[in-house]
C-alpha cells in the first residue's frame, strides 16, 4: 500500500486541481506544444546527423545515432572509432552531434587512436563551447593510459584549460606512475581543479 506524505498531491489530483481550477486546457496546450517542439528538435538533429549514421553503419555500427553507442555493450569493429575521429573534425555538423561523438569516443575508448584525439583537443581547444571542450577531454581521460601519461599531465597543468582538465585527472589516479601522483599533490592548491581533487579523495576515503 502505497501511503502519500503531507502535503503532497499525487499526478491524479494535481489534474483534477488544475481542472477544477480551469487551468487545463492551458496546461494540455503547453504540453503539447513543447512535445512538438521536442519532435522538431529531434527531428533536425536526425537530419544533421544522417551523414554520420549511414557512415557508422557501413563501418559496421547498427545505430540511429552516436549516442546510441554510450551505453551499448556490443564490440565494435575498428572502423567504427576511425569514423567518429573522422566526423568530429567536420565543423559542419551542430553542437550536439559533436557532443554524441566526443561522448561515443569516451565511451569507446580510443587508445590505438590517442594522436588524432590529442590533436583533435588540442587543435579545437578554443573554438568548442566550453562543455563540449569538457567532453573532448572526456574522451581523451578514457583513452588514456601510462604509455601516454606524459601528454595527460601536459594538459592537466595546463592552467589556461581551467576546468576543462577535471577530465584527465582520472587517468593521472589511474596511473602508477608516480610523476602523476606528485602532479595530483601539487594540483591540489590549483584555485580551478583543486577542489576536484580534494573531493575525489574524500571519496576514496569514505570507500576504504
């Protein structure tokens, strides 16, 4: 049995407030005009996004978008991450494409594939918004390893990169080398990232 707290109206009586209220009709038309909206978004994004997706599919992904590649739990051929670098390079494509790229990438991982995604961070660094710089550097923490921790605490002391390098400190707690567990030490009084460190400390602490 399901009890409701005080105070608290459940979805049925919130309608048959807004009813008896006569507040409905607005809210129905509301609603229904940001579920077209919503659809017309979707819409336009398939659109821009169609290049792409007939691209991953001949690569041998079966997917409507790049997003649907985050949260799959298939193996996917090679040429499938060769795709996404490839199309993440085109300026033509929105925002949010780029952002379901970066974000399959990350998922992915790319490790054979670490130059074209530093060069891809590094040379678009200050021409992406600054979320989708945050998820470029998503996709660079997940390929990373120690055969490339040189260039992850490059960029993760990079001050001029500000929060965009929360990213990579995964990869430097990964790492056994202990150049990053310094760099860790001495980012902790970094006035941008340091609470992100100090944070994730706490964190390990409370799992121990």
């Amino acid at each position: 049995m399901t009890t409701k707290r005080k105070g608290y109206m459940t979805l049925a009586e919130h309608h048959a407030q807004m009813k008896a209220d006569g507040k409905w009709d607005e809210y129905v038309a509301r609603r229904t005009q940001q579920d077209v909206a919503r659809q017309k978004l979707r819409d336009k994004m398939a659109i821009a996004e169609a290049p792409l997706v007939a691209a991953l599919k001949a690569a041998g992904a079966n997917v409507n978008s790049a997003w649907d590649l985050i949260d799959s739990q298939e193996v996917f051929p090679d040429g499938v991450i060769l795709t996404l670098l490839e199309h993440v390079k085109k300026p033509t494509y929105p925002d949010e494409v780029r952002e379901g790229i970066l974000r399959a990438l990350a998922a992915l991982g790319a490790r054979d594939h670490w130059n074209e995604l530093i060069e891809f961070f590094e040379a678009n660094s200050l021409s992406l918004p600054p979320d989708r710089r945050y998820v470029a550097a998503l996709a660079l923490a997940g390929a990373a390893d120690d055969s490339v921790i040189d260039d992850v605490m490059r960029l993760a002391s990079d001050s001029s990169l500000g929060n965009d390098r929360a990213p990579l400190l995964l990869p430097l707690l990964r790492s056994k080398d202990p150049r990053a567990k310094m760099l860790l030490l001495m980012l902790r009084d970094d006035p941008v990232i340091g609470k992100e460190i100090k944070m994730i400390r706490r964190l390990e602490r409370q799992l121990v």
